[in-house]
C-alpha cells in the first residue's frame, strides 16, 4: 500500500516594521498618535531601567540581574496588547512587561535587591515572577482552564524564553492547553540562548512556533523586534483566546544583547560580530525612526522623554533603598494559614533577633 499524506502544517512570520523603519502599510495596526507614544514611553523607560539595574549590580547595591536589553519591543507590544483583566504571568526577564502593566519600579527593584516583599505589591491578575524555568506554563494554563469554566471573558498570557521549550513543564502545559483548549497565549521570548546554550543545540526544530502544532494549535514566529507586529500577533491570539478559539504559540524572535545574568560572561560562548549585527536591528531605533517619520518624534521630544523616566528610576531606586524588609514576611506568606512548624522557625529567628538587638 503506497504511503499516503495525512497532515501539512505550516508556520506564519510576521514583520510589518523593517531594522530601517519602513512600514508594511497593509499590516500596520491603527494606533493612534497616544498609543504609539506610550509605547515608546514605555520602550525607553524599560531600556533606561535596565541600565540603572546593571550599574546597581556592579555597585554591589543589588543582588545578581538578568538584562532585558534588546526585549523591548516583545514585552511593551505584547503587553498593550493585553487588557487590565488578563492573568500575566512573567519569568524573570520580564521587567519592562512589569513596568508596563503598571508595578511600580521601586517593586521591580526591590525584588532584585533580594527583598521577597516586593511581592505584597502585586495584586491579581499579576502574578509574582519565576526564577525556576518553566513552571509559571503550568499556573497559566491552570488559571486559564479555570476561566474557561467560569465563563469568564479573560484570557492569560505566559512568557517564557526558548530554553523554557526544553523543560517537561512546557510540553506539559501545551498538551493540556490543546485538549481543553484553554484561553491562554503562549509568549516565547527567542533571544538565541539559554544561558550559553545555542537554539540549534536545543533542538532540530527549524521553529519553536511549530511546537504548537504537536499540541493541536496555531504556532507563529513573529519578528521580536518589531513593536508593531508583536502588538498585532499578540492582539488577535489575546482576541482569539476570548472568543473560545483555544490557545496560540508566538515565538518573538530576538536577540538578548546583553549577558544572561550579571553572573555570565557571553564572551566565552558567541562572538562580538554577532552582537553587533543584531544591533543593527535595535527595537528602539527603529521604533524611533518610525515615529520620526509620522512627525511624533524630535530630539527635543526625546530629550525630556529622557529626562523624565530617569527622574521616575532615580526616586524608585531611592523608595527601593530606603525599604527595610520585615523578616517574618518569608514565613507569612509561603501558606495561607501558617503551619505550627513554621510558626515555630519563625518563632525562633524572632527569638535570635531580639537576643541580638539587647546585647
């Protein structure tokens, strides 16, 4: 019996902005004059963000930090493509997308001063960030399927980088989300490496898209530089999800300009030349360029800009600072109702503490 083709899949790209800032008219989303400032706004607030954190790194005044430099245009695009009731769920990486979905600063940087605290700022949808690598797929898909049975019109959105597609957790997450189809939007920051390790050595896919297409649901790579098609693509898969349509696998494909960590040294792993091509592709260049063509952007224009969100960083980092963490807060909040044995440890520090404080 001759073998006979039983499936055809395939995997959309989607630009609509170019490293030189030409526009693809047909595609470009209406946005008006407002919205394309906040996106800009937001895009050199998170830029100007991460350049404080890493010189608070290497003051010694903030623990070890992972840059978002060159993520700019996936986390502000997909996030104002979100509404205020949506479930955001970040890895931690995620730090523009957190700014934009309006946690205060001085939280974001709190956190990475090693005060758990931080996260009595945050209130649902906005749920706390995930050190480890992957799990917060699983939570997204939980609080998706249970949307999905309360009839709520929301939908969640997880982001996670290309190593997340290599854990168990995330071929997890996806089965379940295809069999029930769950409202929630799969958001893979791309960004070439996790950690030292090369996409092509973490897998032979030619895309991490088409791993939705394993699962029973749409994949699409989308250039991750571009602001205006990751607002698009993310958009219609946020709408599609709302409606009942299931779930959808976007893969941002970036660059992560700086090192993995503050702990990482990327010298060892890639090589200069490939930094600087992927410069040339800058989200915040372009975007820039695209604005000064419409007549929005001036140097004027992004000279107060500058200034602005650099005196909102300096007076987070101050509040940041003058923050003295409350010790029980690592035992209050890890249960809702806190088990005898760790009232006890609690019970026990409190005890050393104030033993120390008389002495």
């Amino acid at each position: 019996m001759p073998r006979q083709k039983i499936l055809e899949m395939s995997v959309d790209w989607l630009q609509i902005l170019d490293p030189e800032g030409n526009v693809d008219e047909d595609l470009e989303p209406a946005l008006d004059k407002e919205t394309l400032e906040k996106f800009y706004r937001n895009m050199v607030l998170m830029r100007l963000f991460d350049d404080k954190a890493l010189k608070l790194q290497r003051q010694g005044r903030m623990l070890t930090y992972g840059s978002c430099l060159g993520h700019e245009a996936c986390q502000i695009g997909s996030v104002f493509a979100m509404r205020p009731e949506d479930w955001f769920f970040p890895y931690f990486r995620q730090h523009g997308a957190q700014i934009a979905r309006g946690i205060p600063m001085k939280f974001i940087y709190m956190y990475w001063m090693g005060t758990e605290d931080a996260n009595m700022g945050l209130a649902p949808p906005n749920f706390t960030v995930a050190i480890p690598v992957s799990t917060q797929i699983l939570h997204a898909v939980g609080v998706a399927w249970a949307a999905k049975i309360k009839k709520q019109d929301i939908a969640a959105a997880v982001y996670f980088g290309d190593g997340a597609t290599s854990e168990g957790d995330f071929h997890e997450g996806m089965n379940f989300a295809g069999v029930f189809k769950t409202p929630v939007v799969f958001l893979c920051e791309n960004n070439q490496y996790a950690i030292s390790l090369p996409r092509e050595k973490q897998t032979a896919s030619k895309t991490l898209a088409q791993k939705a297409l394993a699962y029973g649901f749409d994949g699409i790579q989308v250039d991750g530089n571009d602001v205006l098609a990751v607002y698009s693509a993310t958009k219609e898969a946020l709408d599609k999800a709302r409606s009942g349509g299931g779930p959808t696998f976007i893969e941002y494909f970036t660059y992560r300009l700086g090192a993995h960590t503050t702990s990482d040294d990327p010298t060892k792993y890639r090589e200069n030349a490939e930094v600087e091509e992927w410069k040339k592709k800058d989200p915040v260049k372009r975007f820039r360029i695209y604005l000064e063509k419409k007549g929005i952007w001036s140097q004027g224009y992004e000279d107060n800009l500058i200034k602005e969100c650099s005196d909102l960083i300096e007076k987070a980092v101050e509040e940041a600072e003058a923050y003295t963490p409350v010790v029980e807060n690592m035992f209050r909040y890890v249960y809702e109702e806190m088990p005898p044995n760790l009232k006890e440890q609690m019970d026990e520090l409190m005890s050393f503490i104030a033993k120390k404080k008389g002495e």
